[in-house]
C-alpha cells in the first residue's frame, strides 16, 4: 500500500492588510507555511525567504533524514535573513514563522517555529500537532487565561521564538506517525490567531476539501480578516494521483534572484508594490507649504501682514497645542536607565525637547530580560491605555525572573564539583567516568527534578 498526500491550499491577502506578507510551498513530499512580520522591514521578503530555502531542499526523502533536511533548511533561511539585514540595516526587525510537514510516503516530519499551526483529525479526533512559540500560550499553558482570551490578548503578537537572523532561536522539529485517512491542515495566524479550535474543529471534517478551505477562510473573515490568510489542508490517502508542486503568496511574488540596484532600493518587492514610489516627504513638504506666508499685493499692507502671518501663526500654535494635549494621552513602555517603565506622551522630541514624562519606573532591570525583549523596550513597547502598560511590565518582571533563573541554573550547572579525598591506596587509579571533570547537563528544556511547572524562559535569555 502506498500512501500519498492529496492536498489543496490558499493564500489570500485578508480584508485589512494591503499586501501578502505570508508565503506557502506545496508539493507530494513537503508542505510548508511561512508568515513573515516586521511590516515595513519587509516580513514578506522574510518569509520568501525561509520558504525558497524549504523548497530547495525538496525531493526523494527516501533515505533522508527528514528532520535533519527540514533543521539544515531553517538554518540557512536565518543565515539568509541575517545576511540581508547586515546588508542593509533598514530591514532589521523582519522575521517569519515556518510551519509544515515533510513526507516520504511512510514517515511524517513536523517543523515549527513562531505560531504557525498544524492540526491533525483522525478518526474523529481533532488536535494540534504543534506549540505556539508566544507569550500568550505560555499564559494559556499556565492556565491564567483561555484559549478565548488568548485571541484577544493585547500581546498576542509577542513570538517567543521566530527566524530573524538570530542564532539562538531553534525550531521544534520531531518525527510523527501517519496513518491512512489522517487529514491535516497548515495554517498562518490568520486563521488561527482570530477564530478558536473549536470552531475550526466544526467545518474541518467535510468530504470536500476545496469547500473546507472555503469555510475556514470564511470563518477568518467573520472574524474581521484582520491578517493575511494561508490554508494548506492535506489528506493521506491511497495510491493517489501526486499532488501539484506550487509556491503561494509572498513566495510567488517576490524573485529573490533579480539583481540589486545600488542606486535603488535592494530589497526585492512583490508584484504588487510595483510602479512609482511616493516621495516620503511629499506630505511633510505639502504641511509647510500651506502654513508659508505670503506677501503678494502692496508691502507693508497690514491687513494682508496678519492675515499672511500673524494669522497663520495663530492657527499653528493652537494646532501645537492641541497636538500636544492629544499625546499626552498616550503611553509607552520604555528604558529609564535601564529599569522598565511607563511613560505618558509619546517616544520622540521636537527641537530637543522630550514629547513624555516618567509616570511609574519597575524595578525589572532591562538588562536581565532576553535579547528580543531587551531591543522592544529600549524602542519603546506602545500601548493604548495605562491598563495595558501595567499588563505589559507585569509580563516583563515575569519574564526577567525567568531569565534570571534560567541564568543561575546555567552558572550551577557549569560550576567545576568540589574534589573530594580518599584514603584508599587504590582511589587514585580509578578511571574517572567523566574525563572532562565536568558535571553532565540534561538537554535545555527538560523538567526539573522537583516537577516545578514554571513555564521555561526564552532561548536567548
């Protein structure tokens, strides 16, 4: 009995987002989602990335090791990803998820980094068969809050672990069973960051897998399309007809291989961002010009001298005043000298003078929190209300006392042991079981001794 996978799959732009920035690549033998971020740091170059390097090392994974083909193609997407924004700075920030599976006709790899999902129903059954790499499943796993809330969390987009070019950040990849009628689906956030389980659970199990995709795609949008939306839905079926080898989204779009311009921009633009580009100060230059005096007619007129200036610079101060009441409603967590903090106003200054005011300073220091979380503060964390900002240092203070943990555990567990004396004759000839004199480590991750169920704190602490 052979078994194959018949599949379809989608990628859509959303109802709010104005560009693709997710990226797919199905094929008989792999099938994989890329949801890139990092906005106008270019999360659709990311994912492109990522999903030309999967793609690359498709084929026979016959006599493969498939977890180690899908860690070796992960691992030169981050390098990638690195390079490019050592080449050029202005793409710092961007990054992407990689979810899916690889296939060799009897064995099933599963790779996962970020919160990209894969689901699996058998016989009835419908589960995850991957972990949210974010803040929110760790409070979900913890249980101080539901898989509800989580949807509406204010940090919901806070990844944990994603490819950024950072070496410290590693995807789950494990071997899993398959078994004949297994239906699985591969999905970016768009779908599963907005609806729940249970109401994925409910329209998965249709005979008809272009009606499924459908469904999902609609129940995503019921929910607002708020995010791009790609769908991989798949099969395990007998002696089938192989399935269509395809790249979707950002993936399709963007040629990675078209020559840089060093006069122009190097990053490669999709298809749809083509044709002429705005001037970025063509609106702060259309704000000057209306506010410039004028002094057509007679001079010295000085009716025409408060109405070409001094009226105008009436009408500038009330809308700076009014402008700076407006952001004195706004708030921000940042770095004071580096402890957390809350400010009111906003991250910036105007002619050297400073738009916020301290109004709480933490004393989590940002030096303890992991690198990632370390680059957000220091950019200024916004958040829409004073609520927020105290929900945000709580999670900060929580996630530094991770780290710091994490810390002394790795100072205990690379302390040299005390040596201790004998008086035996023949102590001295015993080999030594560990030639290097070092205590041996369990693997990062494993549970303590004590079954302590505190959630584990960031790779790159």
């Amino acid at each position: 009995m052979a078994l194959t996978l018949a599949y379809v799959a989608r990628s859509e732009v959303g109802l709010v987002r104005k560009n693709n920035q997710d990226s797919a690549y199905t094929s008989p033998t792999m099938l994989m989602v890329a949801d890139g971020m990092g906005g106008a740091a270019a999360g659709d170059l990311a994912s492109a990335v990522a999903i030309n390097e999967l793609r690359d090392s498709d084929g026979d994974f016959t006599d493969a090791d498939m977890v180690e083909v899908a860690a070796g193609a992960i691992a030169r997407a981050n390098e990638r990803i690195r390079d490019l924004v050592a080449h050029d700075p202005s793409l710092d920030g961007m990054g992407t998820t990689v979810c899916g599976l690889l296939f060799d006709g009897e064995r099933l790899a599963v790779a996962n980094i970020g919160d990209s999902r894969g689901y699996r129903l058998r016989n009835g059954r419908f589960e995850r068969i991957t972990r949210d790499h974010s803040w929110v499943q760790t409070l979900v796993d913890d249980g101080r809050i539901t898989e509800a809330e989580a949807l509406v969390h204010p940090h919901r987009s806070l990844i944990l672990k994603v490819l950024n070019g950072q070496p410290t950040h590693q995807p789950d990849l494990e071997m899993s069973d398959i078994e004949l009628g297994d239906r699985y689906l591969i999905c970016s956030d768009g779908l599963c960051g907005l609806v729940t389980d249970a109401a994925i659970e409910a329209v998965i199990g249709g005979e008809d897998r272009e009606q499924v995709v459908d469904q999902l795609v609609r129940i995503a949008y019921d929910e607002g399309g708020l995010d791009n939306v790609t769908i991989i839905l798949a099969d395990v079926v007998e002696d089938g007809e192989p399935g269509p080898t395809a790249m979707l989204g950002a993936a399709a779009d963007i040629d990675l291989d078209a020559p840089a311009d060093d006069a122009e921009d190097t990053r490669p633009l999709p298809v749809d961002a083509a044709g002429p580009r705005p001037d970025p100060q063509s609106r702060e230059k259309a704000e000057l010009a209306r506010y410039l005096p004028t002094t057509k007619g007679r001079a010295g007129a000085w009716v025409k001298v408060v109405l070409g200036i001094v009226l105008p610079l009436m009408v500038i101060g009330g809308g700076l005043f009014g402008w700076y009441a407006f952001i004195q409603t706004k708030y921000f967590v940042g770095d004071s000298d580096d402890l957390v903090a809350v400010f009111r106003g906003v991250p910036d200054t105007v002619l050297g003078f400073d738009l916020s005011t301290v109004l709480e300073v933490h004393n989590t220091h940002v030096s303890d929190l992991p690198l990632y979380y370390q680059e957000k503060v220091r950019a200024s964390i916004v958040v829409p209300d004073l609520e927020t900002a105290n929900a945000t240092t709580e999670e900060l203070r929580t996630i530094a006392q991770l780290c710091i943990k994490q810390r002394e555990e790795r100072a205990r567990s690379t302390a040299s042991p005390t040596p201790t004396t004998s008086s035996s004759p023949t102590s001295s000839a015993s080999p030594s079981p560990n030639p290097s004199g070092s205590p041996s480590t369990s693997p990062q991750g494993s549970p303590s001794p004590s079954g302590d169920p505190t959630p584990r704190a960031p790779e790159d602490c």
